[in-house]
C-alpha cells in the first residue's frame, strides 16, 4: 500500500466540511427576489457551485454588471448566509474522526476553497478545525478560481506534495473539474449532486461515516491517473434551466 505520509488530501469547504448548500441557496434565491430576478438558484447552484460568488453572479444578468456592483451583491448574499446559517454550523458527520485518523496516519492536509478569509474564519474556526490543515487556500490566495485550477495547484505546492499524490474531496461539478485539470484524482461528496453527476471520482461518499484514510490510499490502486477534464463540464457559462 502506499506510503500515506508521501500523500495529501485537499478538501473543498461547502459542501464537503459542512453540508450548506441548501442554505446558500436560500440566501441567493432571496438576494434573487431583492433584485427582481427569476433564476433558480438551486439549479444555478447545481451547475456553477465552487465559483466565487461575484462569478456566480456575473452569469445571471442579460448585461454585463460592473465588477463593483457584484462585489456588493456578493456581499449582501455574504450577509443573508451567514445569518441564515448561524445556527446550523456542524460538520458533515464523521469529518472531525476521519482528519483525526488522516494526520495520525502522516497525511498532508489542505483546505483549498472558493471562498473569502472571513467566510473560511466563520466555518472552520467556528467548528475547531483549523488545527487538522497544514495549508489553507481560498479566493484571496489565487488569481482564478474553481474551475480553474489554480485553488488545487496553490494548495499543492504550498503542502510540498506533487499533484499526482494528491487526492481532492469534492461536492461540485466545477470543483472536480478543477481537481483534474490540476493533475489529481477526486472523491465525491454527494450533498449537492447525485453519484451519477460526478465525471469520474475514485469513489462517492455520503459522507466520512463511509471511508476511511486506509480506504482512501487503496482506491488509488484503481485509477493510476488523473482523469483528464471534461471540457463541457467545466465550461462556466450560466445554462438556462
């Protein structure tokens, strides 16, 4: 089996860490309402989930929006979340057991997300589990988010561990794209997708009550390489549902 010190798990946040997808969706079907807009926010978030939420943003209006204008937006969204959310705060079941085994198993542990510094701050410090990451990487650290790949790369590099031994726990169609296109293999978290909508992870949890970090190292052995990214996945733009 392969040795897990010389390996790293990356984690994505909403969706993996803590299951808020609902939530977020709310907020932004509210600031939807607000604005006089019709999109669903629940299929938008279905499709574009792991962008920044600016980006998210930017695809629902027919004319292009100033870049301030969605930064405003972003954060009203910001604040109808986080009061929405204040009270549901929990991590996915079984996620604090299985980092607690990961580092004790010599694990690199990285948190690489979509996310702003002050909304990582409100999960992860909120939760206590800021101790399980060596490195933290979020929407101010790179230059292009999910489904780039840059948030996987940055996390990588910053962990000293090359791509091909990196595994990303992902919920999100852009983010597992993210995760190829950055030379890695993924596994699913199905709080947001079915296991079927997923392109080719090593495998599809519910959550950490179904895998372990043993488990993680002996699904490697059935995907030697990182899938290649599919193109029509990872495209950004909004599609009218």
């Amino acid at each position: 089996m392969p040795d897990s010190a010389t390996y790293a798990l990356i984690f994505d946040m909403d969706g993996v860490l803590i299951d808020n997808t609902t939530t977020q969706a709310r907020a932004f079907q509210l600031l939807f309402r607000d604005l006089g807009l019709t999109t669903n926010a629940r299929r938008l978030l279905r499709r574009l989930n792991g962008m920044p939420a600016s980006k998210i943003l930017e695809t629902v209006f027919n004319t292009p929006v100033p870049k301030k204008q969605l930064e405003e937006y972003a954060s009203q969204r910001e604040f109808l979340y986080r009061t929405l959310y204040w009270n549901k705060r929990k991590p996915l079941p079984g996620l604090v057991s299985f980092l607690e085994k990961a580092r004790a198993a010599g694990f690199k542990i990285g948190l690489g997300t979509g996310s702003a510094t002050e909304t990582i701050h409100y999960i992860i410090d909120h939760l206590d589990l800021r101790r399980f990451f060596d490195v933290i990487i979020g929407k101010d650290d790179v230059e292009n988010g999910k489904p780039h790949a840059d948030t996987y790369t940055v996390t990588a590099r910053k962990l000293g561990i090359p791509p091909e031994r990196c595994i990303v726990f992902e919920d999100a169609i852009l983010g597992e794209q993210a995760a190829y296109k950055a030379g890695m293999r993924c596994i699913g978290v199905a709080t947001t997708l079915k296991p079927t909508e997923f392109q080719a992870p090593l495998a599809v949890i519910k959550d950490f009550t179904e895998i372990t970090p043993a488990q993680v190292l002996q699904l490697l052995t059935k995907q030697p390489d990182s899938p290649k990214p599919d193109a029509q996945l990872a495209k950004r733009q909004y599609m009218k549902l």
